[in-house]
C-alpha cells in the first residue's frame, strides 16, 4: 500500500508519518519511509537545491522541474520496488505537493503539471493520502517558534502564498476518493487515531 502525507508546511505531518511508521511495525508490517524531495543519492542533491536559500532566485518553472526531477528518480528506484517487494511505502509529500505548491500557490497551469506528473510519476498514484489541514495563522504561529536560520527556502515563504496551497490542497481533496481531510489542530494522538481509523475503514485492511 503507498500512503501520502500532505499539508501546508508546519502542520504536523512528519510526526504523523512517524507515528503511522511505528504503528505499522508493531502490526509486523513491512514499510519503506520516505521524504521529498529527496529518498535517493540524486533526488537528496536535487532536495539540496530546492531548499537552499541562496537559490532565492530560482524561478517557479524551474521549481517545478526539480521537484518532479527527484520525483521520477524516487518513483523507480525506491516505491515501486519496495511496493513489488510488499512494502507498506509511507511518504512525507508527493506529487500532490507539486500541483498545491507550485499549481495554486505559484500560478502554474494546472493542465501542465498534470502532463508532468504522467511523465515522472505515471501511474504510481497513492492510494491513500492525508491532507493534514491547519489555518494559515496556526502555520505562521508555529513558524514564529522557529528559528529564520532554520527555515528553508520554501517556508519562508509569506503567509498569503500558504493561503492559496491550503485552498488548493482542500480543492484536490475533492477530486479523488483517496484524500482524506484530517484536521492538524486536534491533539498528536488524536489525528493518530484518526489516521488508524482511516486506514482499518479500507476494504479488506484490518490490522486491529
């Protein structure tokens, strides 16, 4: 099975798909986790420059372009093989990050994203993908407890352009059975629970 996590940048995501890690382990699960961009030696290089700072003149074109980069490359080295092998595959963000960040919150044409997406990922679509929901003043909160020097290219993005991911996010949820809205200002255990409820909903996926 291969379950996406997404939502605006400091929702809470990453410690769910950690969460959700360890969940499955203990039901004596196989799972591969992994994060983009990155997961691979060259997809981690091309993470390196997205997310550098100093690349501050990097235009959404080409944004958009090295997401899907790392994409492709983490597509048929590490999810298909593993979802072959019988992996539960888990991952921080994946194509739908694209199409919310780059689609509505950059401006991109969204029918030209989409015909990037059948190149680098075809049809390795998740099947199951939380949007971890939270408004964009709780996002701008929980940024303020952060440090600027610890903020990376795209978080430090303002508060109107995470406006628009979330209303894109909350649009794609509406288009595709799989997504499944949770909202990310509950409690860690309880957005846990909620994730499990999901997952065991699933025809024929009871682990409890």
């Amino acid at each position: 099975m291969f379950i996406s996590f997404e939502g605006i940048d400091f929702c809470g995501k990453s410690t769910q798909v950690e969460l959700l890690k360890e969940y499955l382990i203990k039901q004596n699960k196989k799972v591969q986790l992994i994060r983009e961009p990155g997961g691979t030696q060259i997809s981690e290089k091309i993470r390196d420059i997205l997310l550098d700072k100093k690349n501050n003149a990097m235009v959404m074109e080409t944004e958009i372009f090295l997401f899907s980069a790392s994409r492709a490359q983490l597509v048929r080295e590490v999810i298909r093989p593993y979802l072959e092998a019988g992996y539960y595959v888990i991952s921080d963000r994946f194509h739908d990050s694209s199409t919310a960040y780059q689609g509505y919150g950059r401006g991109l044409p969204l029918d030209a994203i989409l015909k990037i997406h059948n190149l680098a990922i075809g049809n390795t679509i998740p099947d199951l993908t939380f949007i971890i929901d939270i408004p964009t003043n709780v996002a701008l909160e929980r940024k303020r407890n952060k440090s600027r020097s610890d903020l990376d290219r795209i978080e430090l993005s303002n508060n109107n352009f995470y406006e628009k991911v979330r209303v894109g996010y909350l649009e794609l949820a509406t288009k595709e059975n799989r997504f499944r809205v949770i909202d990310g200002t509950e409690t860690i255990e309880k957005i846990h629970q909620k994730i499990i409820y999901e997952i065991n909903s699933l025809e024929g996926m009871k682990f409890i």
